[in-house]
C-alpha cells in the first residue's frame, strides 16, 4: 500500500508530496513462490493508518519445490592463518597449485579449476578443527561436578516455579552456588598452574 500525503519545505510556503509504502507482507523466502494476489483495502476500522492487506497463496504442499530456496552445503574453512606470513608455506601452496594445473587435462569449466586449486589449498594448508563454541566443562573433581550439577538442577527448578518468592529464594541459592563453584575451580587452576 502506498500512502499518500503531503508536507511543508521548511522556511518556504511550498508543499511537497510524500509517498510511503507502509504495509507490507512478510513471509518465509521458501514460499514466496506460492504468492499469487495480494490486495489492499482502504476504509476498514483500525487503529493505525495502516490498511488490510490479504493475499492468496498457495498451500505449502502445491508450491512447486523448484521455486524453494536450496540451503548452501557448509564448506570446511581452510586453515589460512599462516599463508600470509610464511613464505615457504606460500612457496610450497604456489608451486603444488600450478603442479595440479598443469598435470589436469585443459579445465572446461571454472567448476573443475576451482575443485582442483581447492583440494591442493586442502592437501596443503589443511582444514580448520571445528571445535564447538563452548566446549562442556570436564573435570574429575567430585566436588566441582557435584556443585555443578546443583546449579543446573536449581536453574531448572527456577524456571519451572511460578511462585516469586519461592522464585527469589532459589536465585539466591543459585547464586551461592556459582559463586562457591567459581571459587574452587579458580583455587583448583592456580594450585595446578604451581605445581607445573
């Protein structure tokens, strides 16, 4: 819908128009595809200066699958860190690259020249470790795990009491908690940082 309206330049006695698209339909990409119509209607009772808008969409079993979108495989990064840095690695890159060039028959497509100069930058450079974001907390201390576990069962117990001072009073013993594991697993770091 396209609103129309009308405003004073500052300092002059001229009246410009202004023109705003302010509805919209918002849908997910994969089915933007099965939208057929779509229409505004002015004069119905709401309370902004926004219109109806209805739209005629195909059910999500008739849209065709062509038209979702396809989700992009995820490549392994290279592990680059170090390429620009060392000139003997970039020697070695360089030279096992123009190698499996000129060992590959004549390239017909960018699809094969970029497989080849991707599995050398693999073979030489290797692949970065997908390590995950934040790895589990592993220990072999009893009283580390047990204080951890008491955390994890008082958050839950949090979150499923409706009541807020029942609510208050377990966030407090929360709170010991974690301070209390915070502490041991600092005095634990230190005293094994000495003893190495």
């Amino acid at each position: 819908t396209t609103w129309a309206g009308s405003i004073r330049v500052s300092g002059t006695s001229e009246i410009r128009q202004v023109y705003n698209q302010i509805d919209y339909i918002l849908l997910p990409r994969e089915l933007a595809g099965g939208m057929r119509d779509s229409r505004s209607y002015a004069g119905c009772e709401l309370s902004s200066d926004h219109r109806l808008v209805v739209t005629a969409m195909l059910p999500p079993s008739q849209i065709q699958r062509s038209n979702f979108v396809k989700k992009r495989s995820k490549v392994p990064s290279l592990n680059v860190d170090r390429l620009p840095t060392d000139a003997h690695l970039q020697n070695i890159y360089c030279e096992k690259v123009n190698n499996a060039i000129a060992a590959a028959p004549e390239c017909e497509s960018w699809e094969t020249l970029s497989t080849l100069i991707w599995e050398t930058a693999k073979d030489v450079l290797g692949v970065k470790s997908s390590a995950p974001r934040h790895p589990d907390f592993v220990t072999d201390d009893a009283l580390i795990m047990a204080l951890s576990k008491k955390q994890q069962q008082l958050r839950v117990r949090i979150e499923a009491t409706p009541n807020t001072a029942l609510k208050a009073a377990l966030k407090s013993e929360r709170n010991k908690v974690l301070h209390q594991l915070r502490t041991d697993v600092k005095a634990r770091s230190r005293t094994r940082l000495e003893t190495q």
